[in-house]
C-alpha cells in the first residue's frame, strides 16, 4: 500500500528531517538512509518500522532540514592540500601552478564542512524514534484510508462470485435433464428406441450425474467467499486472504474441468479473472 508520514527531529543546534514513504509490494523491504555519523541508524530505524509494517517497499530518509541550513566552514587545511597536491601534478606537467583567487574559492567551497556535528545516535535516540513514530504514525493513517478503499471494492467483487457461483450452480442442476434428451435423440436418430426408464439409460445418466456434480465445489466455494467477507473486516489479513484465493482458484478450475454446461464454462473464465482481479487487490492490503 501507499503512504507517507513526514516528521522533525530536533536536536541541539541543528534540526532533521524525516520522511517515510511506501509503495505497493507483497512483502516488507525496508530501506533506511541518514547521516554518514549514525551508522546505528539503520538497523534502528529498520526494527522500528518492521514493528509497524508488514508490506510494502519502505524508504525512510533522514536528512538537514532545509530550513535549518547552518552556515559550513572551510577546511584550510584542505585547500592547501589540495594547492600542494596541484603544484606536483603541474610540475610533472612541466608546468608552474599560479593560484589566482578564482582557485583558491573554488577549493575553499569544495572543501566546505558542516559547522555542526552530530550528537552521538546513542544519546539522541529517544528523540530520533520519537520522530519515526510520529512520521509512521501519519503513513499508516494514510494507509488505512487507502485500505477502506480497497476493501469497498473487494466487497463488490466478492459478491459477483458469490453470484458467478450460484449460476454455476443452476446451470450445472440441467445438465443431467439436456443429457438424457440428447442421448434419447441420438438413439432415435440412429433408428434405435429405448425407454427413458430402461436399465442402461438410468445408469448412464446417474454415471453423468456423478461426473458433473459440482456441490462440494460450490459449497466450499461459498464457504471461502464467507470467511474472505469475515477476513477483509479484520486488521493484517493481507496474507490470509492470498490463501483464501489460492481455494478460489482450485475450486473454479475443478469445476471448470467438471462443467458440461457452456453456460458455466462462460461463468468459471468470467470467475477466474475476477479472481486474478482480487489477487492483485489484496497484495495491496496489509
């Protein structure tokens, strides 16, 4: 799911700011980046977000805020590095270096560094994960407003199963009915006759009956819409109902493979792409 919280960590003398945001992904990767000084950060910042999250691609990013800019200072000791370290490669050159003012402000910004350091992230963590809970905190309200959203509509979706299965159902309870006519008017095409009760027509249709019975599919079926229904109220159910689609699928294809009716062969193709269309919902959901 989407999301982004944004938060300020403010810290004697200077002031950070953090942003967190997700994309859609079936699993959690978490990806923390801050200052080189906190090293710590990282594996922090990661457990934190892992306690919250259970899907997506997480980027959460830790840096001076813009507001707060502190003036940098040059680093004199690295401009004249830099000039003793020009002079040698002019001379290899054959060359003479002649440093003008233009040079030497070049090599004074390059060399430029914060005029503030860092406190050590043992002694600031308290506040840094006090701005992580609050960032998070307005991620997973974003989050949930998308996640009402998508439920709504696999609320809608469920119920065009629940009505695909039920005309499954009725076209499959026919089916035994336009067998039994089609066998007797073939018979009768080929000039044979036999009465709807003879032995052998009775068992031929029992033996059609039993191979494209669907109830167990349905009823499974049906049950597997009503738990989805139950699921989709409760908080984290994401991984639950991948499995949940998995039966859907299994028990369409069975009764795709039983299906005598092109009534239900048109009703199970319709099934399996509203089922892909949940699939790819619910990987969404947390």
């Amino acid at each position: 799911m989407t999301g982004f919280g944004r938060a300020e960590i403010n810290l004697p003398g200077v002031r950070l700011s953090l942003e967190i945001a997700t994309v859609n992904q079936k699993n959690l990767q978490v990806s923390v980046f801050g200052p080189e000084a906190w090293p710590a950060l990282e594996s922090a910042a990661s457990s934190w977000i892992r306690a919250r999250l259970q899907r997506g691609k997480v980027t959460a990013r830790v840096s001076q805020a813009a507001a707060s800019a502190t003036l940098r200072q040059w680093d004199h000791e690295a401009v004249a590095n830099s000039l003793d370290e020009l002079a040698k490669i002019a001379q290899l050159c054959g060359m003479k270096l002649t440093a003008d003012g233009e040079l030497l402000l070049r090599l004074a910004e390059n060399s430029r560094r914060p005029s503030v350091v860092l406190p050590e992230f043992a002694a600031v963590e308290t506040n840094v994960r006090s701005a992580f809970e609050e960032a998070l905190g307005n991620l997973v309200m974003m989050r949930q407003a998308e996640g009402a959203a998508l439920s709504k509509d696999l609320s809608e979706r469920l119920a065009k199963m629940a009505a695909m299965v039920t005309g499954m159902e009725q076209a499959e309870k026919l089916a035994p009915v336009r067998h039994r006519d089609a066998m007797l008017k073939r018979l009768k095409d080929a000039g044979l006759s036999l009465d709807v009760n003879d032995e052998r027509v009775l068992k031929e249709l029992a033996l059609f009956a039993d191979r494209s019975d669907i109830t167990e599919e349905v009823v499974r079926l049906n049950s597997h819409v009503d738990q989805f229904s139950a699921e989709l109220a409760l908080p984290n159910c994401g991984r639950k109902l991948d499995f949940l689609i998995q039966e859907f699928l299994r028990e369409v294809n069975t009764i795709g493979s039983k299906a005598s009716e092109i009534a239900t062969t048109k009703l199970v193709l319709e099934a399996k792409t509203e089922i892909e269309r949940i699939r790819e919902q619910v990987q969404n959901l947390e």
